[in-house]
C-alpha cells in the first residue's frame, strides 16, 4: 500500500458533497414524478387505446428499456445541438432521465393493470360500480398494492442512475465528487464518502417510501 | 463536407471499423457475462452463508447483510472509481477491462445475492425439516433439496439482472474501457457525427439487449408454466417489472 489516507482533508469537503446530493435530489424527484405522471397516462393509452397508439407506445418503451441511459445521454446531448437546440447540461439529463422512467415505469404499471383480474372488474360491474367507481375502489387499490414496492424499488435505481449526470458536467453528488477528486488527488476518500451518501440517502427515500405504502395504501413494503 | 476532405461516411462505413465495433461488442459482452457469472457464483456463496442458523456465524451474516444493503445502494459510476483507485491505491496496476470486470462482480454479487435469497425463500420451511429428518447435511439439503425447487424463482430476474448489466456496463468507457459507448465516443471524436457514431452505439446494445430479454421472457413463461407449484401466486412476471427486487 503506497497510499496514505487522509480522511480529515477530504471531510472538509463534505458541505460542498451535500450541495451536490443536493441537486442529485431535485433532479431526480422532479425527473421520476414527471415520468410517473407520463407513465400513467403512456399506460392508460397502451391499455385502452387504437392499434396505432399502443404500436408507437411500445417501440418507445421497448426502445427506452433495451438502451443504456448513458447512450441515450450522449445522443441528447452531443445530437440536439446539431439541429441546433441547444440546453444546459441539467436540462439534457432531466429530460434523459424523464424519458428513462416513462419508459420503465409504463412498463410496471401496464403490467399492474393487466394484473387487475376480469373476474373483480365482472364483481364491480354487477354492483352497478360506474367508471370513477371501479377506478378508484377497484382498480387503484389493486394496482397500488401491486405496483408499489416495484416503483418505489425503480425510484432508488434512479437516483443511483442519475450519477451519470456527472459525465456531462452537471454538479450533482457525483458530479461535485468528480472535481474535489480532481482538485485535491484524494480520490478514494472522496468517493467513499460520496458512496456513504447515496447510501444514507437511498435509505432515507426507501424508509419515507415504506412508511407512506404502509399508511396510504397498507403495503408491507421492505426497507431491507 | 467536413474538414478531412473525406465524408463521415467514407471515414465511417469500412471493413476495419465493422472490427472495431465487433471487437467493442466482444468487450461489452464479456465484461457483462465474466462480472454477473463470478457474481453469481459469489452470491451463492454468501446466501449459504447468510442462512447458516448457527450462532456461531452471527457477525458473518451481519458482514454479508451489510455488504449486500451497501453495494445495491452505490451508483456503479461512482463503484468502478471506487475500484480504479483502490486497486491503484494496492499497487495493483490491472488493465481497466479487470477494473471493469471487479467491478461488475462487486455489483452483481450483490443483487444476485437478493435473488438467490429470495429463491431459498420461495422454498417453503417443512422442506428443510423433512431433509433434516431424512437426516441430510446442510449443503446436501441446499444442493438436493432448496436449489433443484428455488432455480425456477432464481432463472428468470437473475437473467434480466445479465442484460441490465449489459447496459450498465457503458459506464465503464468512463475510466477508458474501449467497450461500446467509448468507441462510440471516438468515432464522434473524429468528426463522425454523433447520430451516425451514438446511432449505432444505441442499435448494437439495442440489438444486444432486446433479443434477449425476449428470451427471458420465454424462460419465466416456460418455468411458470411448467414448474408450477401449488400455492405459488401468479401475479406480476418478476423479470417485467425490472429492477424491482
């Protein structure tokens, strides 16, 4: 070992990590509720729409869940300006990681739907349940229970998946790791504590995941 | 046009840069498939670990829970730096394909190790008992009894984990693997422009990834459909909701 550690250099620096963890938290809340609230409606269309609708529904989201966010990252980024649209770094991965999650979490929520058995739709039928009544005693109750712990599960893979924020040059957590690396050559120190970040973070959203499920929609959802 | 006097398509489409990509593609498979095999076999091993009921073995399964929890929740961007200078830090100077491969296996041994437990819970608790009444050893009763019923559970998500990793592994052209993103990036390095250089990074891994979560698919089906077991519940195929453990 010809390394000497020197963690207290690199502790100094933690204010300016937790700036970064910071912007690594907007980006991905904002990114994943955005791609939710598309997901949904993605879903929506995929499960009740025309031929042509859900054809051009799941190339995208085939597409999306069968290419690296990274490549997909790149092509936004070093593409858009070509035709001369040009926007800044967040921008370029918000709408990356946008684009990502619509794709995944359709994915999950079509599957939740489809989940839903035509026997209980055939129950809410013979109770003279309307539209808004099956959705909101039938539908959303099953589908919640489903699809929770997986979506919750996708969220914490997005936060982790936003460090390749970092290659682009925005200063998230990893990002801001990436120039303290550079600035100070403690390099494992600083990534180690940038490690312990995301750790403690991902743990956090997990845990606030897990007791929301359990108090709105009575999921036993696992934090470990 | 461009400033070479060549088009990027002359630049672009020869026989030697159909190698490159091949080669490129070889890399990516092999980080892949090397990374999620030694995983695999790592996370069996620490499965048989974590479900030791001795006493004896506690700070063991602590150690194991603890590294699974850990290296599920650390950006794979951030482990492969890890890695890189960590193993700098030992002197080890390894080419970057190993740093990239240590790296997978880090990661996959993780995850797999939650699938792998997963599939020893799917088995249900009065098998064990009746091993241990026909008076079977621990790893007899894993090898004979829990494994040959849990690999229908363990098959499916632990394949769709491959492709993922597959995936994943782009972000090893960040310390400089020539796997497919960084030839990508070369080639947009040259004056390729980058629908054409990042256009056909995207279709290979397309390529790569699409086919076989197909076949993962028509794995789970044909496990579900074959290996049904009564009881077992028929809600949500594991490997489309991906990910989600």
């Amino acid at each position: 070992m010809h390394y000497t550690f020197q963690w207290g250099v690199a502790f100094s620096y933690l204010p300016e990590l937790l700036a970064g963890a910071w912007v690594t938290f907007h980006l991905t809340f904002i990114g994943f509720w955005t791609g939710l609230v598309i997901a949904v409606f993605l879903a929506v269309g995929q499960v009740y729409g025309g031929p042509w609708l859900r054809r051009s529904i799941s190339t995208y989201v085939v597409f999306f869940t069968n290419t690296p966010s990274l490549v997909t990252a790149f092509f936004i980024f070093y593409g858009l300006p070509e035709v001369g649209i040009l926007w800044s770094p967040y921008v370029c991965v918000l709408v990356n990681l946008i684009l990502n999650a619509a794709a995944f979490l359709t994915d999950a929520i079509r599957g939740g739907v489809a989940s839903v058995r035509k026997t209980e739709m055939e129950a809410a039928e013979t109770l003279g349940f309307s539209m808004l009544q099956k959705i909101r005693y039938v539908i959303v109750p099953h589908v919640a229970k489903v699809l929770y712990a997986p979506i919750s599960n996708l969220y914490i893979v997005f936060i982790l998946g936003s460090a390749l924020a970092a290659i682009f040059g925005v200063e998230e957590l990893t990002g801001t790791a990436f120039n303290i690396a550079a600035r100070t050559f403690r390099s494992i120190e600083i990534y180690s504590i940038t490690a312990g970040i995301y750790v403690i973070m991902t743990v956090i959203a997990s845990t606030i995941l897990a007791l929301v499920g359990r108090w709105a929609f009575r999921v036993k959802a696992r934090i470990f | 046009m461009g400033t070479h006097g060549l088009s990027q398509f002359e630049i672009f489409f020869t026989w030697q840069n159909a190698l490159l990509w091949l080669r490129a593609t070889g890399i990516t498979l092999s980080m892949a498939a090397l990374g999620c095999g030694l995983g695999f076999i790592l996370a069996s091993l620490l499965v048989y670990l974590r479900t030791w009921p001795s006493l004896l073995l506690l700070p063991v399964r602590l150690l194991v829970v603890a590294y699974v929890e850990i290296f599920r929740r650390i950006p794979f961007l951030v482990l492969i730096f890890l890695v890189l200078f960590g193993t700098r830090a030992m002197g080890l100077r390894m080419e970057l394909f190993w740093v990239a491969c240590i790296s997978v296996t880090v990661m996959a041994t993780a995850f797999i190790a939650e699938i792998v437990r997963a599939g020893y819970e799917s088995v249900h608790r009065t098998q064990w008992e009746s091993a241990a009444v026909m008076n079977f050893g621990r790893l007899r009763t894993v090898l004979l009894v829990v494994l040959p019923q849990a690999w229908t559970v363990i098959v499916p998500p632990a394949f769709s984990y491959f492709v993922m990793f597959i995936k994943e592994t782009s972000l090893a052209s960040q310390v400089g693997v020539y796997e497919l993103m960084q030839t990508g990036k070369y080639f947009n390095n040259i004056g390729v422009s980058p629908a054409l250089s990042f256009g056909t990074t995207l279709a290979i891994y397309f390529a790569l990834s699409y086919p076989l979560t197909r076949l993962g698919w028509r794995i789970e089906r044909r496990l579900k459909h074959r290996f049904r077991r009564p009881g077992g519940d028929d809600g949500l195929p594991t490997t489309r909701v991906l990910a989600g453990v």
